[in-house]
C-alpha cells in the first residue's frame, strides 16, 4: 500500500508538519507577548533600601494593574480622563484587536497622594482584577550623592571664576574657560538627575494591562491549581488546531490543480512503466 500510494503519504505527512508548525507558532507568539506584558517576580520586585539614615526618603512607587473589562478601548480612554482629572498625565497607550480577545495597555503618572485614589478608580473599571502590583525603589542615597556631588562642583566653579578673574595670559583664559564650560555642563546633567529623581517620586507611574479574556492577562505566578485556566487552555489550544485544520483544506482545494496534476503525471508514468 505504501508502495503504490507514496504521494499521498507524502501529502499527509506535509500536512501533518504544517498543521503541527502553524499551531506551534501561534502558541510561542501568545506564549511571548504574555511574556513581554508578565509582571515581575517577587524576588525582582523586591526594593532595595539604601542604608541612609536620612527622615526625606525619595521612594518612587510603580504600580502594575491588570484588569479584565468589558471594552479595552473604552476603559484606555476612561483611565487617561480619571489621569489627567487628579493632576497626571498620559504616558503611552496601545491597543490592539487579534482574532481572539481585544487587549491594550496604558502608562499613566498621577501624584502619589493620589495614587490610592487612582487605583480604587481603575478598579471600578474592570469586570475582573487579576492582579496587582506595587514596587518601591528607594533612591535617596542615589539623590544625597548627586547633592554632594552639586556642592563640590560649585565650588570648583567658584574658585575656577576667581582665577579667570587674575588671569591675564590669553592661553590660561581659555583653559580656564574650557574647565568652567566643562563644569556647568556637569553642574547641568546632576540638576536634571536630581529634578528627574523628584518628579519621580512626586508622580506615580501606572501601568494598566487590559483585556477582555483574563487568560490574555500577565499575573504573578503561584502555585496554585487553578482547573478553570488549564480548561481554558485546553479549549484554545483545541481551537487552535482546527484553524489550523481548516486553514490546510483551503490550502488543499486552492492547490489542488497543482497536486493533482502531479498526481496525475505520475499514475500516468507509472502505467507507461507498467506496460513496457
């Protein structure tokens, strides 16, 4: 049998492989793109308290929210209204409608004293919240170095102003220029550090993952069995599969002027073979 039916064999087989790779694809990009949207781990998220001793701590707080709604792109628009109402602003927003489910994100900064504000109003948006997460980072020593660093480059530039002052050769003029233009350029770069440090601290980041299928949303992983999320893969994955069935018939019928026609070339040679 397999003697005399080698080309469809062959058919079946490629089919099979294509079927197999078509679905292997579609997993790996879902499989990726929750990757990219995943919150970090708890290890990651852990903040790093710097061991200064200082009562003005500078903490920035990221926030991560992710929430299944009934319209992703309404929930977008109503996040960056409820944003821009309590004094933030709009980071960046992205939408995006696949086969399956809507999904889109959107970064927000809102004041801190009002980020628990922020986050009970985006909640009140959700059908669903599948997780949240709040991560710290405590940058106050980052922020005391760069003062530190500020008052030994002023000082530098004051004394380098009192000797452009007694300088009378023209060459020690323009070294002596050079090293002032070279400090306020430093002097410049550790203000904006220390302003971006403020700001930071001053206005929360939010980041909002949103979708209308709670599987297309990133969580913190944990142990826990949860049956309903394995049926649901399994359903999808199944689903999956028969699109990629369904996909291969039509490739089938579009092409089958093609492998019919080899088809029939070869029966034709075979029979000449048989009567020779």
């Amino acid at each position: 049998f397999l003697k005399r039916n080698w080309a469809a064999v062959i058919l079946i087989l490629l089919g099979l492989l294509w079927v197999k790779n078509n679905f292997l694809t579609s997993r790996l990009a879902t499989t990726g793109q929750l990757d990219m949207m995943a919150l970090p781990s708890a290890g990651s998220r852990v903040a790093q308290v710097a061991p200064s001793e200082s009562a003005n701590r500078v903490v920035i707080q990221d926030t991560s929210l992710s929430l299944q709604v009934k319209d992703v792109a309404e929930v977008i628009k109503n996040v960056e209204d409820t944003a821009k109402s309590l004094g933030g602003f709009l980071i960046s927003s992205d939408l995006s409608k696949p086969e399956g489910a809507a999904s889109g994100t959107i970064s927000v900064r809102v004041p801190e004293n009002k980020r628990t504000e922020a986050m009970t109003a985006f909640k009140k948006m959700a059908v669903k919240v599948v997780s949240e997460s709040v991560m710290g980072t405590d940058v106050t020593d980052q922020y005391e170095d760069l003062g530190a660093r500020l008052d030994v480059l002023n000082k530098t530039k004051i004394k380098f102003e009192e000797i452009l002052d007694k300088a009378t050769a023209i060459n020690d003029l323009l070294n002596v220029q050079r090293e002032l233009i070279s400090l306020q350029s430093q002097i410049d770069s550790v203000k904006g550090q220390q302003k971006y440090y403020e700001q930071s601290a001053k206005l929360s980041k939010v980041m909002v993952y949103l979708s209308t299928d709670e599987l297309a949303l990133p969580y913190t992983p944990t142990n826990e069995w949860r049956p309903m999320v394995v049926f649901k893969e399994a359903v999808r994955s199944l689903v999956l599969i028969l699109r990629s069935l369904g996909s291969l018939i039509i490739y089938l019928v579009v092409l089958s002027p093609v492998w019919v026609s080899a088809l029939l070339i070869i029966k034709f040679v075979r029979k000449r073979q048989i009567r020779t």
